[in-house]
C-alpha cells in the first residue's frame, strides 16, 4: 500500500520508503521519475494505471451522483452487511443500479 496517508497521492519520498519496506532495492529514485512524467513530484493512481483510475473516477462519481456517497453506494451492494461482496455480487447490484460502465472489469481492478 504505498498511499498510506490516503491522500490519493504518494510524494517521492514515500514512494522510496514504501517500495524499500516491501523490498525493492533498485534505483527508486528513477522508478519514480519514470512514473511521475511531468514532474509534479508525486505520483497518483492515474500515473501508475490510468486505467484503473479512470474506472474508480467514474464509479464513484456514479455514487456521489445517485447515492450521495460511497458509502450509500455500498450499503446497496452489500445487502447483508457482510463487509464484503463477491464478483457475482457486485456485479449484478451494480447492473441493478444502473451503473453505466464495465462492473466486471471494475471488480477485477480493485
């Protein structure tokens, strides 16, 4: 987890650290600037997988839009209030919701 203060960034500095506690021992400091191309000297989730941040961007615009929060979002999924859904679950309740984009693809990104 290299966003540890859950800011949806992650600066250079904790990046070093984050990958040498997981056990990275190569050049960080180049591997950084190979993901934060222009510069800004932090990198997000859109730098590493854009695609994947595009995915999460758009569902929880989706939540905040028909659902006020998240949080609503999931006590619609989770029914049961398990803590938890599987694939099938969530995406047939998205389905459900009327959630326009790809739920299954979703599911496998997170």
């Amino acid at each position: 987890h290299l966003d540890v203060g859950e800011k949806g960034r992650v600066p250079r500095g904790e990046f070093v650290s984050r990958a040498r506690a997981i056990g990275a021992n190569s050049n960080l400091g180049r591997l950084f600037q190979e993901f934060d191309k222009d510069g800004k000297g932090f990198i997000t989730l859109g730098d590493l997988a854009p695609d994947v941040d595009k995915a999460v961007n758009e569902l929880h615009s989706f939540a905040q839009e028909h659902f006020g929060s998240m949080a609503e979002l999931w006590k619609k999924l989770d029914a049961g209030m398990r803590g938890y859904v599987n694939e099938e679950e969530f995406v047939f309740g998205l389905k459900g919701l009327a959630y326009p984009g790809d739920a299954a693809t979703l599911f496998r990104y997170l």
